[in-house]
C-alpha cells in the first residue's frame, strides 16, 4: 500500500547546505569567519579551492590573487590543497590570464598527492590551447556543460580533450529535453557513445513527475550502458572512482558536487561563490563590480551573506551527507542525535511503506528502488518538528 508522501518536490537546500532564502541577512563577520577556518584548519590544514571565472577581465583576476592574498594572510598555517575546481567560463579565458591565475594561486599552497584539479566549461567556451595550459598545470578532469542536442561537435571536442591527457570527462545535461522518450534517447544515445567517466541528468528527467515513460528510459539506458546512479541525478561508469569511493565509504559531497577529496574546508574565490567549513557558510557578493570594489577598493573579504551553524545543525547537516554519500546513517550513539530527527523519523517510517528507504532502530538506509528520490530522503532533516529528539 503506497503511502501518503509527496515526492518529487522541489528541495530547498543543496547537498546538505542550508536554503538561500533563510541565511543570516548578512554573513557572520569576516572575523568570525576566518576564525571558523582557522579552528578547522588546525585540526586538518587542507582546503578544496574553488574559483569563479565568469569574465575575461584582468581585473578580475587582481581582485581574485586578492582576495586569496587577504585568505593567505590571515590564516595560521599554510594551507595543502586537495582539491581546485575552476567553474564559470575558464576555458574562454586566454592561457596567458589563466597561466597568471594558476602561477598565483597554487604558490601559495602546498599540494597533496591526491590533489585534483577539474574545470568546468560549456561546449561553446572551449579553447583549445586554455585546455591545453590547464593540462600543463595538473588538470585532468573535465565537466562539460553539454548543448542541446548534441551534435558531431562534441565528438571532436572529446578526442581533443582526451588527446590533451584529461583522463575524466563528465556531461552535465541539466538541459536535456524531458518533454519526449524520444528526445531522452536521441541525447543519451549520442552521448553514451562518447563513453564519458561521469554524466548528470538534468532534475526534472529522473523524477516522476516529469513523465513516467521519459525517466525510465533515461534510467534504463544509462544502467544497461554500465552507469551507476550514486545520487542526485549523478551517474558514474562502474569503473570510476567516485564510485569505488562510495562503495568504500570515502566519497564526499560539497558545493561543486561529489569528489573524492576528503575536506572540510571549502575556499571558494570570485562573485556568487560558497564557501564553507564545519561550523560556518559564506556566499561572496554576486554582483562582479561588487565583488572587485570589496576586494580591490575595501580591501576585504567581499562576503555578502552567510550562516553559523549551531551544533544541531552540524548533526543535521552529517546525517545528511551520510545520506547523500553512504547511502544511510544512524545516531544510536547520543552524540549523533538533534531534534530534526524526531520529523525526520516520521517521515522516513511513511517512505519505507513505500520501498524508499529501509528503517530500523536507530538507521534509515536508501533502497535501489529509493535512489531517485535521495532529494525527498533528505528534505525531513530540514528545520520541522524540532520539539523531541527521535529515539525509534
């Protein structure tokens, strides 16, 4: 008997990181800031480095080798890096501009062994010799916003890109058609046959609600072509390593999505973008000529709003990348339990009529059949019945 949970709604919260709409008016302090990076740091000095690139403009690079600057200079210790993730429009920037970016940045990091450095681009962005001093520099992956449909241009962009030595490509076609089962196929058809590491659907075609018939083929189509759904919407071939990293307990989830770079500080540099730590989030200033007066004119970290965490919201916020990343959590130890469990418990009892999670004393685990609804899994961990703490 089907219960009476809605799913499909729009979630409001992104992989465990608070709604837009209900953050502090204005971020905590720059002081406070830096001082929830410099406790984190002292227990672990790694970051995840991301950068904004939205403009070719040699502006926008003082103001970003700035705004790392006033970073390098207030944190405690130097910093090693795991993980620098370029999005935006880098590859339409020119490799001199880049090269001045990059030379600036990682001098003044350390970096680990594992490091990984990706970059995200639309099909209409790429230039070929930005990919190529990008490749010089340590990056291999790549995430490309795919047009469409595709067309016989993406094929060539991938064996330039594969020529290069980028050894992980990833599709994102949040702007897949879901109107059609045709439409799903003749884009999922093309793109398959490129056989790239890891591919993104947009939302609307995994969920029910855009049409039974399209998201079953989508899913169908990717899971007999050897792709694995390890959630929202992200599907990897079975020999990728986020893959083997979630099997394994060792996958992550942040504000660029899943990465195996496990950290818990990310350093994001540039307009619009989120940063964060275990006990503190911050947004930069949207707005480009903002952000360079904050940063080349103010001489200060351009933060426009931003959230501290209490500690039951950092339980909630870990429930929910277990979720997102394990596939289950549990808080039969104390320490694990807060009281957005005592809605979330309800909610997941009325899921597992419905074969979409697994309950037992103290765990919610997330079926096969449950995977295309983690967003809706998640969602009850959001502010709710907060009256008792959840102890079935």
């Amino acid at each position: 008997m089907r219960s009476s949970t809605t799913y499909d709604r729009p979630l409001p919260h992104y992989g465990g990181y608070p709604d837009y709409s209900v953050w502090e008016p204005g971020p905590p302090s720059v002081r406070q800031w830096l001082d929830a990076l410099n406790r984190s740091l002292a227990r672990r000095p790694e970051i995840n480095l991301y950068v904004n690139l939205p403009r070719c403009e040699e502006t926008y690079i003082d103001a970003l080798l700035g705004e790392f600057a006033i970073y390098r200079n207030a944190l405690l210790r130097r910093p090693r890096l795991r993980q620098l993730y370029l999005g935006g429009a880098p590859t339409a920037w020119p490799p001199d501009s880049l090269m001045r970016l990059l030379d600036g940045l990682l001098a003044e990091v350390d970096s680990v062994a594992s490091s990984a450095f990706v970059v995200a681009s639309r099909c209409k962005d790429l230039r070929h010799s930005s990919l190529a001093v990008l490749a010089e520099r340590g990056f291999d992956g790549l995430t490309l916003e795919v047009d469409q449909p595709p067309d016989n241009s993406l094929d060539r962009t991938v064996a330039t890109v594969r020529d290069l030595g980028y050894r992980s490509i990833g599709f994102d076609l949040g702007n897949t058609p879901t109107g059609s089962t045709y439409a799903v196929k003749r884009t999922l058809t093309h793109a398959l046959a490129l056989r790239p590491e890891q591919l993104t659907l947009s939302r609307e075609c995994s969920l029910v609600s855009s049409g039974p018939e399209p998201c079953t083929t989508a899913r169908r189509m990717l899971e007999d072509a050897g792709y694995r759904d390890i959630g929202l919407d992200h599907f990897v071939h079975a020999q990728d390593e986020l893959l083997r990293a979630q099997q394994q307990g060792l996958l992550h989830h942040t504000p660029t999505g899943y990465t195996t770079a496990d950290c818990t500080v990310n350093l994001s540099l540039g307009s619009t973008s989120i940063g964060d730590c275990p006990d503190a989030y911050v947004q930069n200033e949207r707005e480009v000529s903002a952000y360079q007066y904050g940063v080349l004119v103010r001489k200060d970290l351009p933060l426009s709003r931003g959230h501290t965490l209490n500690r039951d919201e950092q339980i909630t916020r870990q429930h929910t990348q277990n979720l997102l990343c394990r596939g289950f959590t549990d808080w039969k130890d104390e320490s694990r339990r807060c009281p957005a469990l005592a809605h979330a418990v309800d909610q997941w009892n009325a899921m597992a009529v419905d074969a979409v999670v697994r309950r037992s004393p103290f765990r919610v685990e997330v079926t096969e059949s449950g995977h295309p609804y983690l967003r809706d899994i998640c969602r009850p961990l959001l502010p709710g019945d907060t009256q008792s703490v959840a102890q079935a």
